[in-house]
C-alpha cells in the first residue's frame, strides 16, 4: 500500500493511496491524468483547495488503513479543520505529500505460496517486486 506521512500542528497523521482514494480522484477529476492540472492551474485559490481536498481524502484513507491495522494515528482532518491549520506557506508541502503519497512505493509487493507438490517455479519462492506501479 502506498503511504506517506504528514505532520499539522504537531501531529503526524498516516496519508494513503488506496482504491478509495483512486475513485474519488475519479469522481473529482475524471481520473489521475488530471491531478497534476488540479494543483498547478492558473488560480492559486483553486489549486491550493483541491490540494487540501486531497490531503483530507488521503488522511481519510490513511486513518481507515491505520484502524484496519491497528496502527496508532490520529482522528483524520476534514478539509474545515485544514483550511484553519495550513498557511499559504504550506501550499508546496502538501504538493510535495499527495505526490510523495501517489508515487511511493512503486514496487509491487506480492506473497505467493509454495505450490503443495513442494516444487517452485521461477518468482515462486516469496515477496516479488515488480515495477508496475499497481498495488
């Protein structure tokens, strides 16, 4: 899964890149082509809130992810409480996380078992990593 972390005021909160955040990115911008032009158009308001939309939907998917594996994280954000922690300041920092978020761990991390016979075959014998980009 990919994963990130990000502190506001003093807390570090778990960001992640899951399906649930791939379908709403879907939803919002007709799909992950369009979220680099979501956060770099003309209008520094707009760009600066679909980066705080973005945050809040990752540190959603994060908290989810933290509670399914009893990881301790904080109680997610919504996009209220970061318009009133973040600073304009702030705006490449959060940037910098969705994308760190999106493109971390591009490896692909599969188990697969030994077959019951006891013979293996080529990539059979534990982790494999690839370099597909799918998780």
């Amino acid at each position: 899964m990919r994963t990130a972390k990000i502190t506001i005021d003093g807390q570090e909160h778990l960001l992640c890149f899951s399906v649930r955040v791939i379908l709403a990115i879907n939803d919002r911008y007709g799909g992950m082509e369009h979220v680099d032009a979501a956060l770099s158009g003309e209008d520094m308001g707009e760009n600066l809130k679909e980066a705080i939309w973005l945050i809040s939907t990752m540190m959603d998917a994060g908290a989810r992810y933290a509670r399914h594996n009893e990881l301790a994280n904080p109680e997610p954000l919504s996009c209220e409480d970061l318009y009133d922690l973040c600073g304009f300041e702030d705006f490449l920092g959060l940037r910098g996380k969705i994308l760190e978020t999106i493109t971390r761990g591009r490896e692909a991390h599969v188990e697969v078992e030994t077959p019951k016979n006891g013979e293996t075959t080529q990539g059979s014998s534990g982790a494999l990593s690839g370099g597909s980009g799918t998780e």
